[in-house]
C-alpha cells in the first residue's frame, strides 16, 4: 500500500469516527429568547461599564455597540433593542421631575401664615414668603404728570395730576376691571379758568364730565361703567 492510499485511509478514518461521536452525544435542546423575553432581561441587567474619564467616555462612543447595525440573525437584532432601551432608560434616570406644583407647599413659603384675605410678600429676615394682612397705608399707589394738552389713562394709572396751563382732556378707557380707582387733580389750580374734560361716559352719562374748581380733584371707580364716588 503506498503511502497516499494509507492517508486517504486514515481520513475515512477519522471521518467516521467524527460521525459516531455526534450520533452518540445528546444534544441539548435550549428554548431561544424571543425578543421581549430578551429585552426585559436586559432592562432588568445593572450596566457597571460606565467610564469615567474623559479619554474613556470618547473610546466608549466610538466602540458603543449601538453603532453597529449590520444585523445578521434575529438575536442579534433583539440584542441591539434591548441595549437602546437599557440606554434609554438610563439617560431618563438622570432627568429632573416637574417639581412642586402648589404654591404653598415650597421650601420658603411660611405656611404656617396661611390664612384666607392675605397676601403673599417677602419676609428678608426668614428669607421666606409669608402670607400678611393687606394694610391701605402700606400699599404704594401709581402717580402719573400730566403737562400735555390730552393724556389717555393708561393700565396702571391711579391718580392723575394735570398742571398744564391750558384746556386739557383726559380720556378714559370705554371698559375696564371692576373696582379700579381713579383720581384726577388739578395740581396748576386754574381749572376755573382751564378746565380739565374727563371724555368717557361717566354714569350713564356719555358727555363725560368737566372739573372746573381750582384745586379740585375727582374721584372716580368702575363697576360696570365709570362712577363718581
């Protein structure tokens, strides 16, 4: 027998043998993780690998598996989910919640002050907000200089003083909030002679009204139309 017969015959040999080893060993038969069975387990995997330097974070972004997309079984797909839910989850973890969303429940609110009819204000000395009583003599009102020949009031006027030497209108606004005040004055005290016109309807009169007294001032509030009080 030459020597390339006698290795033919060694390989018929060993393939046999291969043969009956495989047709002896049981195989296992393991049941395959469908894709939501393997996305949980992953959900539910803690990820410890997560660097902390700088070179490390850059190194990782490149070799981030996320980046590979070249599917070639469906494990492999269920795979890639599975991390971009485990991602995502994670960066949410980091996110800050809404906060607090009743006034009276914050850090530098006195809540013990709360009571019904007050106003909330800013107490310097507990760095906190407290509720206070309203007090007429504490609140500080807007003033407003009239030198032109018509002035029109404006959101938040409330008194109005005119020192124009010469005839001058104000205009009143058709409709505003129920209970604003307002004031005119004649601080040049000529009205007798440069009356001041208040253009408006004034109750339930659309002439309006005219100050001709020296010195003089009218009051006036809304309800439902403006009224001399």
């Amino acid at each position: 027998m030459s020597a390339i017969e006698e290795f033919k015959r060694l390989l018929e040999e060993a393939q046999e043998s291969s043969h009956k080893l495989v047709e002896q060993t049981p195989v296992p038969i393991v049941e395959e993780e469908n894709i939501v069975q393997k996305t949980a387990r992953l959900i539910r995997t803690k990820n410890d690998n997560t660097p902390s330097a700088p070179q490390d974070i850059e190194a990782q972004r490149w070799n981030d598996p996320l980046r590979n997309t070249n599917f070639v079984t469906q494990e492999q797909m269920a795979d890639h989910y599975g991390q971009f839910l485990q991602r995502i989850q994670q960066q949410m973890s980091t996110m800050s919640g809404g906060g607090e969303v009743k006034l009276r429940m914050l850090d530098d609110v006195d809540r013990s002050s709360i009571s019904d009819g007050k106003f909330l204000k800013f107490d310097s000395t507990s760095n906190k907000f407290n509720f206070a009583n309203v007090n007429a003599n504490s609140l500080i009102t807007n003033t407003t200089y009239v030198t032109t020949a018509e002035y029109t009031v404006q959101e938040d006027d409330y008194y109005i003083g005119v020192d124009y030497a010469a005839p001058t209108t104000i205009i009143l606004p058709v409709s505003d909030i129920d209970g604003r005040h307002l004031v005119i004055k004649d601080e040049d005290g000529d009205a007798a002679t440069n009356p001041i016109t208040i253009s408006g309807t004034i109750d339930n009169d659309a002439g309006g009204a005219t100050l001709q007294i020296n010195n003089g001032s009218l009051s006036l509030i809304y309800r439902n139309g403006w009224r001399i009080i």
